[in-house]
C-alpha cells in the first residue's frame, strides 16, 4: 500500500511540474514562486491566482484544469485500489 501511495504522491508531483513549466514558458514575466503558488492554486480546485495576459497562457490554464482532474481521479484510484483489493479477499467477494 506504501508503493501505491508513493506512486500518487510522484504522480502530484509531476502534474505540479508540468504545471510550473507550463506557467513559466506561456506567461514570461511569471516569476518561480508565484508559478509555484499559481500551480498549486489550480490543481487543488481554487483557481488561478495570477491569471496570464495572453491567450496561449490562457489555453494552457484551461486544459491544465481538466489535467488536474483527471490526476485527481487517478491519484484516488491509486490510493483506493489496494484497499478495496483487500477488502474483496477479506469477505471472499472474488470467489464465484
């Protein structure tokens, strides 16, 4: 369950990456923190905080959005599944 654990947290990490690259290369005049405090903002849900002045950077913000949903799904399937795996061998779900 550790494994599966870190295996979502790198997948956070990642996505909280390519968010910060994404934020530097569309919005030049970002500085690291604030594409930092902005990529953390919009994968936990709030919103941008410094919203960019040109369409590409604005693009970007709105598919990372649904990026970050997606990872969000996926980081609850990570945790979840080792558990839900566990509970169908404790009550003999998986037998026929």
């Amino acid at each position: 369950m550790l494994l599966h654990f870190s295996y979502a947290l790198a997948l956070v990490l990642v996505t909280l990456l390519i968010g910060i690259v994404g934020h530097i290369a569309f919005d030049s005049s970002i500085n690291l923190h604030d594409a930092v405090f902005n990529s953390a903002f919009i994968a936990n849900g709030i919103g941008p905080y410094i919203v960019p002045q040109n369409i590409s950077g604005k693009f970007f913000f709105a598919f990372y959005g649904v990026f970050t949903s997606v990872v969000f799904m996926t980081t609850l399937g990570l945790i979840f599944a080792p558990i839900a795996h566990r509970l169908l061998h404790k009550f003999h779900l998986d037998d026929e």
